[in-house]
C-alpha cells in the first residue's frame, strides 16, 4: 500500500502542461516530468505513434484526478535537432517534388504545406482545392521517392493561412499560426456588435474571411450594451422626448435628436425608452395626421356625375 501511495504522489507532483503539437496544430494537455520547462520551448512528448515534437503553451498546471493520457519526454539534444534540420531540408524537397508531380498528373489542387513527423515514419501533405481530388497516382510516386507513410489532407483557407503564417492588420503574427487551436465561426453580427464599418475588406483576414479576433470582445460588448437602448429607439430624456441616432459603449452616453432639432449627449441612466403602449398612441396619432383628407369636391361631384349618367344608361338600355 505505501509503494502504491508514494506512486500516485510521485505522480501528482509532476503536474500538466499544454503544448502544441507541430504536424497537428492542435493542443494537448500532457503529463510533465521535466523540470524547468518556459513557454514557446520545444520539446519531444510521447505519443501512440513514437516521439513527437510539439511546443510549450502553458505550464505549471495544478494537479488533476484524471491524469493525461501522454507525458512529456525530454528537452531536444543534439540528435533531435540534427533530425529537425534534416526534416526541414527533406520538406522543402517534398514541397518541390509534388509541386512537379501535380503538375504532371493534370490535378486541380494548390499544396500549402508539407510537414515530416519527428519520428519520420509519416510525411503529411496539406492541400487546398475546390473540389475532391483522386491522388491515388501522386501518393505512390510520393511513397516511392521518400520511402515513408504518405498522407494528403485536404484544409480549408484559414488553415491554409495557419501554414503560411504572416502579419495581420494589428502588426503582429497571425494568432492561428502561433496560439489560436482551433476556429471559430466568425459573423458580421460580431462586427455590428462593435459598431464597426460593415465593409468586407476592412474586416477580413489573411485567410480572406472575417478576422478571428473579432470574436475576442464578442461577449464585453453584449454586457455593455445591454443598458443602452438601440440606435433609431423613440426615448425619454432630461430635455423632452427624442430618438437615439448614436451609441458610445464605453462611455456608455447616449445620442439623442430632441424634438426642438437639437442634439444633445446623456448617459444611458438617464435615458428610458418609450414603452410599447407609448409607441402605439404615437403610431396612432401619426396615423391620423397622414390620413388624406377631401380636398377637392369638384372631383368627387364629377365623379357621382359620372355614375348617376352610367345608372341612366342602363335603365334606358332596359
């Protein structure tokens, strides 16, 4: 019974870390038995097919009941990076070669990206194209040239931005090649939420699709404009009734054209707005106001003119 205590404490202690994995892109939350260990390290972490290279994201994670399914290996000695140069050189080799082989088999796709595992026991292709591909053909002459496991994965823009990397509009790498571990669904709702220009250029990434970082602050501007009314709202001021043409959500002040053409700012518990019953009398009374009136008795005379002469007509025809 002590060995087995001393075992799970043993266990415990050496706590979790998060690391991303390089061929994957994904995270993966592994025990840690290395010591000393930063973010943005590289190291080799056990996995179901052999040692993987995979970074640092997070650590210092505080024990859990359910430990990890993998662990960490070791720091990268020299062999590990003599096996990374070489990976590299063989990638750009690979990237060329199948460049030259999709040209040659006539197919319609674009290759992003190819990666070697650390092990060397698989290489992964990754590829965009509109349509599915049959690549049975390229994968034997890939297979044959570099003598290991042959995978294409098809990927879609934002993960093809992922592989590519570069700056977004903010100046600084992109989060999906450097943190971001997944997508999400990304909308022009999000943007209206902000009060940003609707304009798709503006508001579109790398990728070409809307940027991912407009879902940061996604949820601190639904809390902050759930206590201001909405632009075009009919509402009760200190200076008379107007209606709301303007919002600021941080300061959280309200613009409102008064009745008397004047504009003026109030904060938003200051400003009530109309309730429905006040908004149906007013809706009735502009009813009212633009219901057209007989302006002209000439015309509707003529009118009855017209038909007593028709009824005249008939009664002859008869």
């Amino acid at each position: 019974m002590e060995g087995k205590s001393s075992k799970i404490d043993s266990e415990s202690a050496s706590g979790r870390v998060i690391v991303r994995f390089r061929v994957t892109g994904q995270q993966g939350e592994m025990l840690n038995e290395i010591d000393g260990l930063k973010a943005g390290q590289n190291i080799i972490v056990d996995m179901d097919k052999g040692p993987e290279l995979a970074t640092i994201l997070q650590t210092d994670l505080p024990p859990a009941a359910q430990q990890p399914k993998y662990k960490t290996l070791r720091n990268l000695n020299q062999q590990d990076h003599d096996t990374i140069e070489r990976h590299q050189v063989r990638e750009k080799e690979a990237k060329a070669f199948c460049k030259e082989l999709i040209l040659a088999h006539k197919l319609k796709m674009k290759l992003v990206d190819v990666e070697f595992a650390h092990s060397g026991k698989r290489a992964i292709f990754y590829f965009t194209s509109a349509n599915r591909i049959d690549f049975r053909a390229l994968v034997k002459d890939l297979a044959k040239r570099f003598h290991t496991r042959i995978e294409m994965r098809q990927i879609g823009v934002r993960d093809a931005a992922r592989h590519t990397g570069g700056l977004g509009i903010c100046g600084r790498e992109l989060c999906c090649s450097t943190w971001l571990p997944t997508f999400k669904p990304i909308s022009l709702r999000l943007a209206k939420t902000q009060n940003l220009t609707l304009n798709q250029q503006k508001l579109s990434g790398v990728c070409g699709r809307l940027r991912c970082c407009l879902a940061y602050e996604h949820e601190v501007y639904q809390d902050l404009k759930k206590n201001l009314p909405k632009v075009g709202k009919r509402v009760h001021t200190p200076q008379g009734d107007g209606k709301v043409i303007d919002i600021s959500i941080f300061k959280q002040e309200v613009r409102v054209a008064l009745k008397q053409g004047l504009l003026a700012y109030f904060p938003a518990e200051d400003v009530q707005a109309f309730s429905q019953e006040e908004l149906n009398q007013l809706h009735l009374k502009q009813n009212a106001k633009n219901k057209p009136e007989n302006t002209n008795p000439k015309k509707e005379k003529g009118k009855k003119q017209t038909k007593d002469r028709k009824k005249h007509f008939r009664e002859k025809d008869s």
